[in-house]
C-alpha cells in the first residue's frame, strides 16, 4: 500500500480549489455510497485511515484510458468511474484522460459521455455529480501506432500532473482490441511512461481479456509487458473476480469456522460451477468466429471461480499471498489425454429456440458467423484436482450462451448421511447443499433436512436462503467499480498474476488443439433456451450426478 504522498502527508487540492468531503468510516462510506448524505471531512491530521481497504481513498491520479470511444470503455468503464465520483471514493485530484482515433475535442467528447452515463449508468444521474465528473475528462486524440502521440501524451500528462495536482501517478486502462495491446505497452515504454518517478509517482497497467488466445501466445504476450513494465505495475482484469459473491467466497471459507473443516474430499461429494447467459453473441460475430465460449469463459472465469473454491488458506491476506494459493490449484489439475478430453469435455452450439418468450435465431444465422461454424458457444467439463483435498472430487463446469436464464453459480454437494436412520421417510432426506450465487440475485442458500410437521416422521429438505440485497440493505458496487478502484489503491489481490494466466492456458490450450483433431459434434446440437446438449447430461449421468437445477 502506498501513502497518500511522499512524505506521508494527505493528497491536498491545489489552492482555490474547493475540498471534497472525506469519508472516514465504513459507515460513512456506505451512506455517502447510497446517497443517503455527504460524509463529514476529517479534522484529523491524515483522514485515510490505513486499516480496512474500504477505508482508503486513492492517491491523487490520472487514469488514461486507452479505447474510451469504443464499447467497453462506455458501457462499464466510464459509468464505473462516475459511481467511484458520485460515492466520493476518488480523490479531488483526479483526471480522466481519453485516448482514442475519432476527431473528437474536450467538449464534443464530455457531450458524448454525458449520454454514455444517462444510458449504462446503473443509479439515475444526479446532474451535479455529473457536470464534476465530466469536467474531469480530457480528450486525446491518436493513433496507437503513431509515435508522435505517445509523445504528445506524454507532455499532456505532464501539464496535468502540474496544472490538476495528479503528482505524476498513471493508471493506464487498455479498454482496447488486444491486437493493440503490445503496441500500446510498447510505445509507453518507448516515452518513459512506465517509469515511476523519483518524487513518488507510480505508474501502474490494467489489461483487459483476453489475455492472449493460447499459451503460446500468452507466453509471448507477457514476456512484452514485461519487458516495459514490472510485474507488480501489471494488473490483468477478469472482472469476475470483483463481483460481491466471488470476493464474499474467501470471507465465507476463511472467517466461519464451521464450514472450513467440511471444505474437503471428505465430507464433499462433487462441486458444480454455472456461467450460464441467456443473451447470444450480441453483434460481436466475427469477435465470437475467433473466440468461442473456450477462450470466452472456460479459460478466465471457469478456471479462477474454481481456484477460489478449492484453494488453500492463504497465510495472508495480501495479493501474491492468496494468488499463490491459486496457481497451486490450477497447476494440481489433472492433466487431460485426448481420449479423456473426448470424453469429459462437452462442446456445443445453440440453434434457433425460444428465450425469455422471444423466437430467436441459431449462432450460424447470426451477423458475420460462418453458416457452417465449428464454434462452440456452449461448454462443459469434469476436472479432478490432484491433492490432499480434493483427491476423488469432481468438479464440473459448464458456460453457454442462449441458455434459459442468466444465472452464475458455486454449488458445494456434500456427501448423503452414511446410514439411512429415518427408514419411516416417505424418501431418503436429500444430502446438504451449499450454493453460492454470482448473479443476478447475488446471496447464499443452504439446504438441509427437516421434520415435517405431524405425526409421522416424514424429513423434507429445507432451505436457508440469505441474499445481499435483503440482509444489508445496500446497493452492491458493480465488478469494474471494485476493480478499478482497487487498481487505483494499489491492491492486485483480485487480478490475474502472469503465472496464473499460463497455467490457465496450460489447461485449455490442449483441449483447444484437441479438437482440431477431433470430428466436430452435429450443430447445432441444443436448442436456444435450453440448457445445453444432451451430452452435458450425460457427463454427469454417467457418474450418477445431474446438473443442479438453477
């Protein structure tokens, strides 16, 4: 963690300049947070209490953003940035420097977000808030393979460090196609952006999926971030890792003594994982033809909720700490042989069906997809863990798009009781579930056996359904809040490391290239709105497991 300065004093606006409120407190954060009232600033010396990381509020900065005209950048990146302003979690000093191709000045771009935040930001516009926010946003014209406006960048961030107080800390946020990605770094390097500077400003890198399409490519990919950036400047994003009930996961295991103890091969029968979506490819044909739902979910999403579930106590909580925990994961996968993936991995494509009460089309019937595709748009998997723990424990994974809803879900199926004792039962008591949900409706439910009411004894399964929502009465932040804020302070616990990517790669990498050599199944093998290929049935079937109904 860094201080607020270098010499360890409060960030301070420029003289004239008005003070923005600081929270001091969780409590204050939150309110101010929900808009409920302005937090009181603090008498004290150093109002940013160093304790709780929802305390801290980030240094001064500019954050540069890189693709700020495309979709990305509009739909989550800018109203992110708008809900860190409007709740008061960004410092005074803070500037937001748009860097993209379109002729666009100052004036005409701050036009451009102002309809951007009426139409994704995720609570109404408060018009005061806003005119802040937008006069906080500069615009930068070029072309990422242009030398002069790297140059020209680079004397514009200067002038700002200097006329807005930013102290020279850079967060750079590459919201771009990752062909750019390499040439880009490259070009910061070549300026001397990556530097931090000798009066205390950092210089730090946020790097969107997809980190590289395989492990080679990955491989080659970090070695280039590298060479310009140190890897503690680097944080990869999968915005999954922010949402509330991922980052709540670790808090459940590592702070209840009463579930870490049965978190084990022995009171643990298999785990299911569901990044399920109900919406298709949305217009992102061509994106989604060099995709796929592989390289789109399995590798990023799939693999890290994984990691998360079955890792070790971390000694800390600091990043390198707990994602040490997690590489030991990933790199304990059993390894797949052909015939292994032949048979546990499942692919699919989704063909016209019924959503949501709306006839929609098949993938090949979508904009820029080739009628006759091979991309999978549905995938499911059965992955053991060599270790202690999980020796014998399947865990199976499934992603697809057109499904019947959008649901993501951990679901912890622990082990039937040993011996039948209620025989009177009208059936045998269900065995304990534990499910953990991402979205939409973010919350945790346990279900466990329960007499029912009479005079037989009759046992039924119950649920204990606890939603965030309900319990706390408070708006959850949404993931690329947590995010980048979490870059801004300097805390990489909820970011990819480059040993983590590779070893995610190193697994899906050989199911891939697996299937170039394998004949594709018939697609489209499932219908729109349902829940998959019968093949995804019969993965777990055959182990005489079905999937959870969501």
């Amino acid at each position: 963690m860094e201080p607020a300065s270098a010499d360890g004093a409060p960030a301070s606006p420029p003289a004239g300049r008005p003070v923005r409120d600081v929270p001091r407190t969780i409590r204050d954060l939150r309110l101010a947070r929900d808009g409920k009232r302005k937090a009181a600033p603090s008498k004290l010396d150093n109002p940013l209490r160093e304790g709780l990381r929802l305390e801290r509020v980030p240094d001064p900065a500019s954050l540069v953003l890189f693709g700020a005209t495309g979709d990305l950048a509009h739909r989550k990146v800018v109203p992110a940035l708008y809900q860190l302003w409007r709740t008061n979690l960004l410092p005074h000093e803070f500037m937001l420097v748009a860097v993209g191709r379109r002729a666009y000045d100052d004036l005409t771009f701050q036009a451009e977000i102002g309809k951007t935040l009426e139409s994704y930001s995720r609570v109404p516009v408060e018009t005061g808030p806003k005119a802040e926010f937008l006069s906080r946003i500069t615009y930068h014209q070029g072309d990422f393979a242009d030398p002069d406006a790297f140059d020209r960048l680079s004397v514009r961030l200067d002038a700002i460090d200097e006329e807005r107080g930013t102290r020279g800390n850079r967060l750079f946020y590459l919201a771009t196609q990752s062909s750019a990605f390499t040439e880009v770094i490259a070009q910061l390097g070549r300026v001397g952006l990556d530097h931090e500077t000798h009066g205390g400003g950092w210089r730090r890198i946020v790097i969107e999926k997809p980190f590289g399409r395989d492990l080679d490519s990955a491989i080659r990919l970090n070695r280039e971030v590298l060479k310009v950036f140190r890897e503690k400047q680097v944080y990869r994003i999968d915005h999954y890792l922010g949402k509330e009930t991922v980052r709540n996961l670790l808090v459940f295991r590592f702070g209840n003594g009463i579930f870490e103890p049965l978190w084990n091969r022995r009171y643990v029968d298999h785990v299911q994982i569901t990044v399920a979506e109900s919406l298709g490819i949305e217009n992102r044909g061509a994106f989604y033809e060099e995709t796929g739902a592989s390289r789109d979910v399995l590798q990023n999403h799939l693999m890290q909720l994984l990691a998360l579930v079955a890792m070790e106590p971390p000694a800390t909580f600091e990043a390198d700490a707990l994602r040490d925990e997690k590489v030991k994961v990933l790199r304990a996968l059993s390894p797949m042989t052909p015939d292994e993936i032949r048979s546990d991995i499942v692919r699919g494509q989704y063909g016209p069906g019924w959503v949501a009460a709306q006839q929609v089309p098949g993938y090949r019937a979508e904009p820029e997809v080739d009628p006759a595709s091979e991309t999978e748009t549905f995938v499911a998997a059965r992955f053991e863990i060599d270790d202690w723990r999980w020796a014998g424990v399947p865990f199976y994974v499934r992603t697809g798009k057109r499904l019947p809803k959008r649901s993501s879900e951990i679901a912890i199926q622990f082990r039937p009781v040993p011996h039948r004792l209620f025989k009177d039962s009208s059936e045998d008591p269900e065995p304990n579930l534990l499910a953990l949900r991402i979205q939409p409706d973010e919350g945790i439910l346990l279900r466990f056996g329960a007499k029912v009411p009479g005079l037989g004894l009759d046992v039924r399964a119950v649920n204990m359904d606890f939603t965030y929502g309900s319990a706390f009465n408070v708006d959850s932040p949404d993931a690329y809040e947590t995010l980048i804020l979490d870059a801004l302070l300097g805390d990489a616990s909820l970011f990819t490391r480059a040993d983590e990517v590779e070893e995610a790669w190193s697994i899906v990498t050989p199911i891939i290239d697996a299937w170039i050599d394998m004949p594709a199944p018939a697609f489209p093998d499932y219908e729109a709105g349902s829940w998959g290929p019968e093949a995804a049935d019969e993965l777990l079937a055959r182990d005489g497991r079905r999937w959870r109904r969501i």
